[in-house]
C-alpha cells in the first residue's frame, strides 16, 4: 500500500462504534451482531489502523467486533459470556489465547541472518498477543452465546444472501471497471491492479484487498441463497432460483478457480443432497484441513501427483502450484525447528536467504502461518476449534426437528468446512469466519442440550409412573 489513506478512512473506522448502537436499538442483539461484523468485514477500509500505545491496532477487524461487544453488553438482557463451563472447547480457546505469551517467552534470542537483524520478543509482545488474540475471537464470543436458535441460522443465511446482492453491484462494476472503489472513497489502493487482471478483465476487490476474498464471499452466498431456495425461505420477493443462478453467475464473473470450484460442488450439494451427505462432505474437508500439515511432515502427500495433474490442465497454474509446495517445504522446514510454540512475531519464522538475509517466504496459507508463528500447540487448538463444530454439528443432526433446520444447519456446517480447509491454500480467515463458526458451535450446544431436557423429562415421567414396590 504506497498511498496514504484519506481522512474519511479514518472518520469510517471511528464512526464504525456509533452506527453498531443504531442498528442495535434497531434490530435484535442476534440480528444487529451480524450485520455490525459482516458490514465491517464488507465496508471498513482494509490495511488502515489506529495505534494506541500498548494496545493491539484498532483496525476494521478489531473495531466491529468491539462494537458488537458493546452493543450486547448495552442491549442483550444477558451480559456476555466468554466461556461456558470447562470442556473441549474451553481448553481450546485457553490455549489460543494464552500460548502466544508462552511463544513470546521462548523467543527473546535475537536472530541474526546475513545483514538482517531479527529482534527478540518479550513478555510486553506476549500479553500484545493475547489481547489481540481474545479481541479477534470475540465475534466468536458473541456467536456461540447470542446466535444459537435455529432461527439464528436461518438468519445468517439470509443476511448472507442479502449482503451478496447488495454487493454484487460494486462487484460487477470492478469486474468492467478495475479495482477502483477503495481509492475512491478511501484514498488509496491496496493492491497493485494488474495483479487481479485475468482473461481481458479484472478481479474484483471492493473494499476486501483482494480479488480471491471477494470472490470467496461471492461464493458463501451462493451456497447460502441455494439453501434458503431448498426450503423455500424468502428474502423479500425475488425468486430464489433466481437469486441462485445470479450470485452463481456473478462467482463465475470474479475469476477465481478454488472458489469457484467450491461453488460448482456446494450448491448442487446444498440444494439436493440430504443435510447428512452435506455434513459427511463438511466433516471430510475439515479432516483434510486438519491431517494436512501431519502429511506434509511425514512427506506422504501426494504433491508431485497433483502438480502433473495441473500441468495438463494449465501450465501457469501448475507453476504456481509448485512454487506454493516448494515455499511451504521451505517454512515448514523452518517452522519445525521449534515445533512447539513457533517463532513468534516479526518474521522470525520465515525463511532469509543469502548475505544480505534477503526474505524469501511466500507465506500463502494460514496453517503454515500459524504453525511457523506458534507452533503445533498454536495450530492444533486454533484449526481444533475451527473444526470441532463442523463434528459436532454431524452428531447434533439428529436432534433437529423440522426439515428446515436440519437444511439450515448442514449448510452452515459446510460453508464453514470449506472456510476451514481453504485456510490451507489461502489466507482469508476474518472475525466473520469466527462469527459463523461461534453460530454453528452454538447452535449445536443448544441442539444437545435440547435433548439433554427432554431425554431427562422422559426419565422423570417414567419414574413417575411406576408402581412403587
């Protein structure tokens, strides 16, 4: 980003706080946190933050997920929870939040590459880490404990179809246009633009940096009109096969070959594969997501396989390809020289080359980020609980009532496993994603618990019943 933001990002980023409260006391607590997170991750200006001395950036990632915290404090009849009880899920979210401070403890030696001097970090950058760790997960937070109905998850869904045709306006116009929008309204551009032209057009970027994240949500919102067309739920008055077929269409527009190859397999699958078999794909991805890593360590996958597989479709392609397996061999070889709490911060676990220390790493997928950065603790508990609802949501199908929810809550579990394991080519994990994977765990706690009552009531109605002896 060499140009400088204009006074109006700042003014958005501010302002973000006061338009949250309007549409808390406007709408729901459930309704109001959805659009506060998803209308900041859409809208704010991406790159640009606020500094305050020893405080994590405030940047349009922190700010709407502060904002929803302060509308649920301010408008839910029930103060928020961060944790509930002790389980799985709370091991996990304690060793999120606090092995960052472990790691930065470990890694006070200074690194010396050639000419590049790499600084050791402290306890000062450890509690850094942790607050920006909780600050990240707190739209998670709020999901879990305020969008757990089924209701809730007919309302992502919706929100989601409803976000994607609003936005889709300034897709198409990018998609003719260039990737202008964000210097135009904040006075700089993010990228350079010819790196999102493709086939005598461009990517769209809007106001999400790059074209691949535009063209990832583009593809949650045909997944999510495909699902709200399968059980005839309405947004408004348009035709939901229409709505399909249109944000589809525009997911085709943006250009993108993972995303739309995750399109081309889940609304099929949305629209006419039982929610079980939705699940079953859901609960693959996320195992691959998961195993992953472990493969690339025991040097068993099958990389060279894939790479003559591309070379017949795309020679450009399958170039890329062997440079992302070679750059991850690379940090991965890095990362495992300290395997269990990482390198830490400031680029200590990327890989330097040559007198001069020159960076070499190109750092695409977050697993290989959060591996270098915090180790195996730090991967296993942050993709263990980006997964675990996706296996849990399996488990909870059952106790679903009616066909809708059922529907609802498979393909919230398979956009959330295709977000999970898109985290190994890419990087486009947001506080939306956590938004939606806080829904999907929630939803489920509620399910079991549901069962929990009436399997107790039933028992209780039992006893008495029975002739005493």
């Amino acid at each position: 980003m060499d140009e400088t933001p204009n006074q109006f990002a700042y003014v958005a980023l501010t302002c973000w706080p006061l338009f949250a409260l309007y549409l808390y006391r406007r709408l729901s607590v459930s309704q109001a946190t959805i659009w506060t997170i998803l209308g900041g991750y859409l809208l704010l200006p991406v790159g640009v933050d606020m500094k305050i001395p020893m405080i994590p950036d405030f940047t349009k990632s922190s700010i709407p997920n502060l904002s929803a915290l302060l509308g649920c404090v301010l408008y839910a009849r029930r103060p928020p929870r961060f944790f509930q009880g002790f389980g799985l899920v709370e091991i996990l979210l304690f060793c999120i939040v606090f092995s960052p401070f472990l790691t930065s403890i470990l890694n006070g030696d200074e690194i010396h590459i050639g000419n590049t001097s790499l600084p050791g970090v402290g306890a000062y950058d450890g509690g850094s880490a942790v607050i920006a760790e909780f600050m990240s997960l707190l739209s998670f937070f709020l999901a879990r404990q305020f969008l757990r109905g089924a209701e809730d998850n007919t309302e992502i869904l919706r929100v989601l179809v409803i976000a994607g045709l609003a936005y889709s306006l300034p897709i198409l116009f990018e998609i003719r246009m260039s990737p202008q929008l964000n210097r135009w309204v904040y006075g700089y551009a993010f990228t350079n633009i010819t790196g999102e032209m493709r086939n005598g057009g461009f990517r769209p970027e809007v106001f999400l940096g790059l074209g691949l994240t535009v063209a990832f949500f583009s593809m949650t919102t045909a997944v999510a009109a495909a699902a709200l067309w399968r059980t005839k739920t309405g947004v408004g008055r348009f035709p939901l096969a229409g709505v399909t077929a249109y944000l589809s269409f525009v997911l085709l527009l943006c250009k993108a070959l993972g995303s739309l190859t995750y399109g081309a397999v889940a609304v099929p699958l949305v629209r006419w594969a039982s929610p079980r078999t939705q699940l079953v794909v859901a609960c693959v991805l996320v195992t691959v997501a998961l195993t992953y890593p472990m493969l690339r360590v025991a040097d068993v996958f099958p990389t060279t396989s894939i790479f003559q597989v591309a070379q017949m479709v795309d020679e450009d392609r399958a170039d890329s390809l062997n440079t992302r397996f070679y750059q991850e061999g690379q940090l991965l070889a890095r990362a495992l020289e300290r395997p269990w709490f990482g390198w830490g911060r400031y680029g200590r676990s990327r890989v330097y080359n040559g007198y001069l220390g020159t960076d070499s790493s190109l750092t695409d997928g977050l697993w290989v980020i959060v591996l270098g950065s915090f180790g195996l603790v730090g991967f296993a508990t942050t993709f263990g609980l980006m997964a675990l609802p996706v296996f849990r949501a399996a488990s909870a199908l059952k106790f679903a009532r009616s066909p809708q929810e059922r529907s609802h809550l498979a393909a919230l579990a398979l956009i959330v496993g295709i977000i999970v394991v898109d985290q190994l080519p890419n990087a486009s994990f947001s506080t939306w994603s956590w938004l939606l994977i806080g829904a999907l765990l929630g939803r489920t706690e509620a399910l079991c618990s549901i069962s929990s009552r009436r399997a107790g009531s039933a028992d209780m109605g039992l006893l008495a019943g029975r002739p005493i002896s």
